[in-house]
DNA sequence: TATGAATGAGCTTTCATTCAT
DNA sequence: AATGAATGAAAGCTCATTCAT
C-alpha cells in the first residue's frame, strides 16, 4: 500500500487529455508538421511529456487520426440500420467529408499511409462503407459497379477541393460531393475503365 | 565561322537537364519537402551545384511546376478548336489528369500557393479551361451552372484518389473521371449548394 | 522543506556560464563572425545546445556585448561620486580601455551597431560618461569643448593600437590613453576643426 | 615568331586594373568581406578572371593594400625634405589619415595581419615615418619619447573615431588628429608608461 | 587567356528524440 | 510521472577556389 499513490495518474489522464487536444488542433491547422513543441506549449505541458505519453510523434498523430476513423465507423453504424439506405448514403458522405475537412485530409491520409493501427481503423471504416453502398445499391439508388471504397475516394476527393481553393469556403465540398453522387446513379451511367480498389 | 563560338558549355546544358529530371522525381515522390540535397544527390551533381542553376528551392519548384501548367495551357489551346467540343472536355480533363498524377498533385498546389509566377501560370490554365467548358455547355453536354474552375478542381479530386490509394494504379483517376464527369450531365442534375469558387 | 524543490538543473546554469565564457574569447578572436559551431566546441556542447540558451546568435552577442556595457556604466556611476573628478575620469577611462581590450573593440561595435538592446546599454554608457567629462571640466582638467562621446571614442581609438600592433602587448593602450588625455587639457590647446559626434 | 600574340595582353593589363579598381571600392565599401563575386561583377569580368589575375582573394587583399601603404611612403619621402619638420609631420599624419580613412581601416590592418607582402610595405612606411618624427623631435616640437611608430598608430587610432560614429560625418578624424597631436607635445607631458612598439 | 560551371566546406537554424534530475 | 536541457542530424544557402572548354 504506497501512501502516495494515486493522485498522480489524475494529473496523468488529464495530459493525455490536452495533448489529444492540442494536437487536434496543431495537426488541423499546421498539418503533420505541426512541431511537437508547439503541440506541448498548446497542451501546458513540456516536450518531455509528450514523449511520455506517445513514445514518438507518430504514434500521436495515429492516436488522433484513429479517432477520427473510429467515430467515422460508429456513425456508419448507426446509419446502418437506417430505413432509406439512399438517404443514410448521403448522410454518410456528408458526416465523413465534415470529419475529413475539419482535420485536414493531408493529415489523416499520411498518418494511415506509415501507421499500422490508423490503417486498421481505416480499414474498419471502409468495412462500414460497404455496407452502406451495398444497401444503397440494392435500392437501385447507386450503380451497380460501385463500392465503398469508391464512396470514400469520391467524398475524400470532394474535400480536397476545398483545400485546393484559397478562400475561406469550408464547406465547398458540399458542392462537389452533390456533384459526385449525381456521378453515381445508374440511369445512364457511363462504363467504368478500372476496376475498384480492394483498399484505400 | 566565328573563331571565339559559344561552346554552350555541354556538361552545363546537361546538368541543368538532370536536375530537373530529378527533381520532378524527388517532388512527385517526397512532396514539395524534398530537400535539395536529394535532388542534387539524384542528378549526381553536389548541392552547390543546385543553386548555380536555381538561386533559391524555390525557383526550382517554380521551373518544374510551372512548366508543367504551360503545357496543359497548350494542350487546352489546341483542343479550344476541337469540332467535338464534349470529347474535347474530356480529353482536356484527362490530359490534365495525367500530368497531375505523374507531378503529384500536392506539389502543384503548394507550388502554386507561394510562387508569384507559378500562380500566374495556373490562371493562364483557368481561362483556358474556361473556355472549353463553355463550348461543351452551349452544346447541352454539361450542366449550365458549372464552370473552368469546377471541372479543374473535380480533375484534381480525380486525380487525388490515386495519391489516397496503396497499391500502384497510376491511372485509377480514369475510373472516377468518368464518374465525375457523369456528374456534370444536365439530366436529373440536383440543384448546386454553393457558387463555384472564382479562383482555385 | 519543500518536497518538488526545483533542483535549478546545475548542469544548465554550468553550461550557460561555458558558453558566455567561450563566446566571449571566440568573439574577442575572431570578432562578431565566430560561428556558433567554434563556441560551442569551446564550451564542450554541441550546436543545438548553444540555441536552446541563445534563440539565436545574436541573442548570444548581446548578452555578452550588454554585460561589458553594463559593467562600466556600473562603474560610471560609482566614480561619478568621487572627490577627485580628474581622477575620476582618467580611472574611468582605464576602466573603459581594459574592458574594451579585453572583449575586442570591433565585437562590440559591430554589436551595437545590430542589436538595438545592446545599443541602449551603450547609450546609456554614453550618458554616464557625460557626467564625468562635465564635472571634470568644471574643475579646469579638460578642455571646454570636449564631451563624453569625445572621451569614450578616444578611449576605443587608444584601445584599438593595441589591436593593430602584432606582439603580445595587451595594455599598450596605456601609452596612448596618457597621450590622448595630455591632448584634453585645457592650455595651449588647438581649435577643433569638427563639432563632437552626438552619439557613437 | 607567333602571330597572334600580343593584343591579348592588353586585354589582360585593362582586366587587371579594372580588378584592382573595382577592390579598392569594394574593400572600402564592405570591408574584407567584399565577396570575389562582387569584385569581379564590378569589373566586369568573370569570378574565375580574378583568380587567373590573384591566385587567392588574399593576393588581392595584397595588392590593394600594398599600393596604399606605397602611396603612403612616397607621401612620406616627399615631406622628408620640407623646410618645416612640424608641419611635415602634420601634412604627413593627415596624408595618412586620408588615405586609411578612404580605404578602410580594419581592411588595411586585416591586410597586413595576414600577408608578408603587405607587411613589408608596412614597414618601409614605418621607417619614412621615424625619420619625420626624428626631424619633428630635434625641433623640440614633439617630445622625446615619441617614435613613427606612435604616430602612426595614434593617427590610425583617430581615423578609427569615424568608424565608430554613425553619423556620415567622414573627416572627423581631423577633431581628434588635433587633439592627439596636442596631446605629443613636449610642455607638461605625463610621462609614458610603455615602451613604444617596434613595429605596427 | 577568359569563361562560367562545379565543387565542397562552411554558415545559422530547426526539430524529433533521449536522458539526468 | 514530469521536467526541461542535451543531442545530433537534418535543412537552405553562400562563397573561395578549381577546372573543363
């Protein structure tokens, strides 16, 4: 029985708490290179701690990414179960690119592309997606050639533009993701050249 | 025959040659991040070297970005008198694709974003692409509240995914151009919720 | 007894001291352009260490240059309450000499000249020094038209022989510095052509 | 016999004067640091002409502090032989300070510190000016301990004075040439602490 | 002999990471 | 568990000097 045990963890949880913070907003507004100092000094705590909490800098990007893909999946879940699967398509793309543009898609695509655990996150997102594009199809509302890895791509390219424009438009990407889900019905759809990536 | 001719320096001619070569490669590869003594490193000449030919990085980015938005102006050029004007849309769209895939799209965009004379080569590619884009509209090929801007920018998106992908599918873009491109037809297109952007 | 005393990290304080001290011998040898890599050397750190306590080697500049104005405007101050004003200005002219000599004339131009807050610890010299011309003139020591700056530039002008003089003579500036104050007194003395320079 | 020989070398004598022009100024505009490049851009030759003239930038250090100190010791001869020793002495420490303000004074001394040649043409100067003092001091119008070497330290040591000013204010030196040259005369002179030097 | 490109060591500064306290 | 200093490997860029033409 140490007689002065506990309190410390509460200090402990309540770092890891602001660092998580911290970085969510370095990493939204600097990108990955957002320095591990300036996440420290955001967070009130000293480099040192950082490296306590995430023994490098990438698993901390990989602690915020996974968030992200791992609220994604549980909206995908829910929506999952809705009655219009069209409309819950819809949702679904929306809710993404919303996560997506609010923590900067550069971001989460290179902490999957060198991180194991955000890649299996990613990966139980796009399991989601399947599900929610193979209701949708069997609705007819969407193409039959059409996957979720596809709808992730065309929401994850509809945000990009909004990066890709100067101007303060958050939200342009509602523009192009309508655009895109137009491209997607099966009235006249044109035949696709390649076929649909297994992964993302 | 004059008796004190230029040789044109060979090697110079050469070197200058390498790095550009290389440094399309190491910008495709790395991002606008890559460091000049890679890209010496690849053309096989020392960093000194670099920046007899390029006093700053960022004169270097210049020349191979801007190179690059040059010659998609001279394609645009040429198809502007196309007799087919939806065929010459899509040709444009997939000729940018392919040189934005082969350069990296980030690389572009970062290049455009804090160079002077980049940016101006970028707009030159705006009006161009403006202009074709109201050729296919006046034929009925694409919806009428779409602009040079929209097509560049669902191009980049395109192009994006390939970028957002694991496996090595360089042309992965052809598959969601077409989507994107269904997505312009007039037919059953759904209202737009935001004004195209001016500038990209 | 205070249980999380702030054990004032002995080896920071033993480190800092190193390096003001090997700046000020790098500086007074090799001037203002001592680069950061040879002082660090000297004091047995590495590179990154000296920035951690100087953000920048101008910041290392001042902290050394402001110190030796600091010390003889401390000095100043002290002699400006003697009985004997002659002496009092001839001691603080040694004192003045020896510092200079010691640290490097040009090093501290050349650092008050960039670096605005060393320019007002030498300003603030200038002031003191003004006082105790003023008093010795009172007395009938010095010539009426002759001022601080006047004192303070011949001073640097005895001290810089020194440094233009190849053998190891360090207090040369003895010889001239009693010329030099010969040529202030009062009879006999040659109209000046040139008015006192404001400040220096 | 060759046939085409000699119009190069014409070429060769203007490169080489236009190069030593060109150093002077920049030498005295930027000091020691003036940059090959520089030099050679003012001459309006190539960076590798100058080195094919002077084999190091040292050299070229050399030759236009050589000509300086030549310039000097011709001044110096002349003036030996004026039926005036006390205003030959002042004429030749003012010819001095002309000339060391104009070129630069911590060039010159950077100059002779690192070069033989130079160092040689330091001396000559040197022994011109003890046969001036010696004229001076036999007419009982310096005091007896003073050496060339004195004055021309203390005369260097008063051009200093305006390198230490902000102000353009280029003749300043003749406020404190006046005052050290009251301060060599014989009446009331303190004694000396140190021997003079030797050499300078 | 002149040219101007290539070289390579040098500079200040930044940053992820390690480690003594 | 937290601190904050030390580390060392980058980075972009400059410049005296060498060398092929």
């Amino acid at each position: 029985m140490p007689p002065v045990a506990r309190p410390a963890r509460v200090d402990a949880v309540r770092n890891r708490a602001s660092l998580l913070a911290a970085a969510e907003v370095e990493f939204a507004e600097r990108g990955i290179d957002a320095s591990v100092a300036d996440i420290a000094k955001r967070a009130g705590v000293v480099k040192g701690t950082v490296f306590r909490h995430f023994a490098t800098k990438d698993d901390l990007v990989a602690a915020v990414a996974g968030d992200r893909f791992a609220r994604l999946s549980a909206i995908a879940e829910r929506l999952s179960e809705s009655p219009d699967p069209g409309e819950a398509l819809r949702e679904f793309a929306s809710a993404t690119a919303e996560i997506l543009q609010q923590q900067g898609l550069a971001f989460l695509r290179a902490a999957s592309e060198c991180n194991p655990v955000v890649a299996e996150s990613r990966d139980q997102l796009l399991a989601s997606a399947d599900v929610l594009v193979e209701r949708a199809r069997r609705d007819g509302i969407v193409r039959a050639d059409v996957t979720g890895a596809d709808v992730l791509l065309l929401t994850c390219a509809a945000v990009h533009t909004v990066a890709a424009t100067p101007g303060p438009a958050p939200d342009l990407w509602r523009r192009y993701l309508t655009i895109v889900i137009d491209g997607l019905r099966p009235e006249g759809a044109s035949p696709l050249p390649r076929p649909a990536p297994e992964r993302f």
